[in-house]
C-alpha cells in the first residue's frame, strides 16, 4: 500500500543536449486513479534560463505545492515567496483583462524580482514598508503592490503554506496612498468647447459623449448601439474594451444605467447616419478594421494635442482654440498643425486625455449643487452604504436632473454658435 501521506521532493536533472544549450528536467511520481505512483518528468528550462540547479529547483516550487496539496505541510517551512507568486498566476489571477495585466506587470517587474527567493516568514512589514518607500513612483501605484502582495499573503494561508494570524501586509504603511501627485485637471465650459473644435468625427463624438455622461473611455469604445434605449431616454453601461480585449466593467457598480438628455439623443442620431455599421453594432468602429477605435492612440494624436492649443503658441502666436501656423501643409492629416513650443508652455493642459472630462463630469455635477449621493450614482462610483440603492434599476428625477444641468453646459453654447 502507498503511503499518500509521504512528502514529495521530487528531482532536478541536468539533461545534455547535441545542440543548443543543455537542458533541466524535473522528475516526480504522480498518483494514479488506482492508488499506484507513475513516473513523471517534466522540462524546467534551459541552463541559458536556469544558471545552476538551485535556480532550476526554485522554478518548480509551484508545482511542488501542487503535487503534495494532500500531504503534511511541515516541510513546507522552505516554501519561497516565488513559488507563492507561480501558484498565484496559475490559479488565482482575476479574470478581467485590464486587472490581470496589471497584477502580472506587479508581479513580474517588481514582486517578483525583490522577493521570490525569501521564504514567507521572511518577509517582514516593515522591510517592506521600507522597499516601497524607496520606489519612484506614485503612492497609489505602491498601494497596489502591496494589495497584491495581501491577497498573495491571503492565498498562501488557504494553501495552508503561511500559519500566521495576521497577513504581514495589513500593517504595511503607504503614505499619501490616497492622495495624487498633481490634482486633475478641470475644465471650464469654454475651455471644453476649444477642444471640441479642434476635434473631427469621430472623436467629437466621442468626447461629447464622455463629457455629457462621464463615462470611462473604455466603455466609451465599448458601446453598442443596443445598449441605447432611446425611448426611455436611458443607456446601459455593461461592458468595456482595453487594448482591444472586450471585458466586463470595472466593478459591479460600473453596470448601470444612466440617463440620456434629449440634446445628447440628437447628437447620438445624427451620429449614426455616419457610423460605420458593423455586425456587432459597435458605436465608434474603424472603417478600416469594423472593430473600436484604439482610444490610446486617439488620445496621444487628437485629444493631447488640442488640449496644448487651450494657450496661446509662443512661436506664431496662434490663439485660444486655433491650431498653429505651419510653413508647410500638413500631410494627410498624419501630423496636425502644432509647434513643440506650444505643447511646452501647455502647463496643466499638457496631458489632457479622456480621464480628463471623467474630472471634469464630476466637477460639473458639484456645480449643479447635485447631492453627493446622486453624484455617486451618476459616476457609478461603489457606494460604501449599498442599502441607500434602494430605486433598482429605475432611473430617479433626481439622477436625471441632476445630468440634464451638466449635458446643458456641454450642447447649449453649440446650439447657440450654430
């Protein structure tokens, strides 16, 4: 009879190679349907990836975890916080596209690199503290770090790998993690309507639709025509696209419906004599691909620049709104008209993007003396008192007035220039 409560180690082999660089192998017993034990090997890596067997062991410690999931952890004193990371990847690893990119870069640019060697009560708070003390970069990113260090803290102790009580993370300090580098920026109504001026179809559609709704620009790219109920004036908010990946919203509160003006029903129409018709229905599609517009590169060749010509051009002194003088035609529309000087003197106008008129929504609704509540509907920001949502999936007087005063700011001053 096999002894199942035995401990696993398992080999690391050096397998010789005629070419190419010479290769680690690890061999291990599996357990069959019948209780017996069948040899398994398994490649590791090349000696090009792997200097040494130590290194080649190590990259094999998640499946180590694996193999001996049934057996009695107190060999597991050993077990690194790389193995924890491997095993996190494999299996724990959120489903949404944008967040799983995000722990992966954590994980492999900076988790990984400082702590795979270190066993788990290795890791000490205030080492870490210190580490992300040091790190250039914006307090809020180091919060993520650290959450995804918690959560692989967490997942070790369901593994039954890490026996404290208290996860080391939880007393790890992030100073001004709430707090942003710079305050965002704002626009004023003029300010907005330059911009827009600057703009050609699509993307003047777009930024209409981001500034009269405060959606994020990946649900903005992510709009079907389907989701728009025109006769109740109302639209779904239910799915977002990051680097062409279509995905869930952010969080659960992000799927809402939100209030259509009349104004922004027109807009909307009007737009979608000129859309390109694809077979999903997607409200902004490339003519070229049928598929949503890369709203990064819109942002980096259309939004930036026109946010720059809100100041006046040190070089021609083009004014407010106006694109620069050039010597010389610009070549099918591949650079647009605007001297480097100008987007040096832009100031807090330098790095306008599509979060911006998110910012700038939310400014606007404080204007209108809209109640903080109402405000957090409209954002579909996550509410900490869940019980106040109390009207379903009606659309409350309250919400819809509230954004009815913001889309007036936004269309009125275009009605009246028409």
């Amino acid at each position: 009879m096999i002894d199942r409560t035995r401990y696993q180690f398992g080999s690391v082999t050096l397998k010789k190679r005629a070419k190419g660089a010479d290769v680690w192998e690890f061999r291990y017993y599996e357990t069959q349907a019948d209780n017996t034990r069948k040899r398994k090997a398994t490649f590791v890596g090349t000696t090009n990836q792997y200097k040494n067997k130590s290194d080649a062991r190590v990259a094999v410690e998640a499946l180590l975890l694996k193999l001996n999931e049934e057996k009695p952890q107190h060999h597991l004193g050993a077990v690194t916080f790389g193995a924890i990371c491997d095993r996190y990847i494999e299996e724990e690893l959120p489903e949404r596209y944008s967040t799983r990119k995000s722990y992966l870069s954590n994980i492999k640019l900076h988790i990984r690199p400082r702590w795979e060697r270190y066993l788990l009560h290795q890791i000490r708070p205030m080492v870490v503290e210190g580490w992300l003390k040091k790190m250039e970069m914006a307090p809020k990113s180091k919060a993520h770090i650290r959450s995804v260090m918690h959560l692989m803290f967490e997942c070790a102790a369901r593994w039954e790998l890490f026996n404290d009580r208290r996860n080391p993370m939880q007393i790890v300090r992030v100073k001004d993690s709430s707090k942003r580098r710079q305050r965002p920026t704002v626009l004023t109504v003029n300010e907005y309507e330059a911009i827009l001026g600057l703009l050609k179809e699509p993307y003047r559609t777009m930024v209409i639709v981001a500034q009269c709704l405060g959606l994020r620009v990946s649900e903005i790219a992510a709009l079907q025509w389907e989701d728009f109920d025109f006769e109740r004036q109302q639209l779904l908010v239910q799915r977002s696209i990051v680097n062409g990946q279509v995905d869930d919203v952010k969080t659960e509160y992000s799927r809402d419906h939100v209030p259509l003006h009349e104004a922004l029903v027109e807009v909307l129409l009007e737009w979608s004599k000129e859309a390109t018709p694809t077979e999903e229905g997607w409200v902004f599609a490339s003519p070229l691909t049928n598929k949503p517009y890369q709203t990064t590169e819109v942002q980096k060749r259309h939004l930036r620049p026109a946010g720059w010509c809100l100041v006046e051009c040190p070089r021609c002194g083009a004014g407010s709104g106006v694109w620069c003088q050039q010597d010389r035609p610009t070549p099918n529309g591949a650079r647009l008209p605007i001297h480097e000087e100008r987007r040096v003197a832009a100031g807090k106008f330098s790095s306008i993007g599509w979060h911006t008129f998110r910012h700038t929504y939310r400014s606007w609704l404080d204007e209108t003396g809209a109640p903080m509540k109402v405000q957090q509907e409209l954002m579909r920001h996550a509410s900490i008192q869940t019980t106040m949502n109390v009207y379903g999936q009606a659309m409350t007087s309250s919400k819809r007035e509230a954004n009815s005063k913001v889309v007036e700011m936004v269309l009125k001053p275009m009605k009246a220039s028409a």
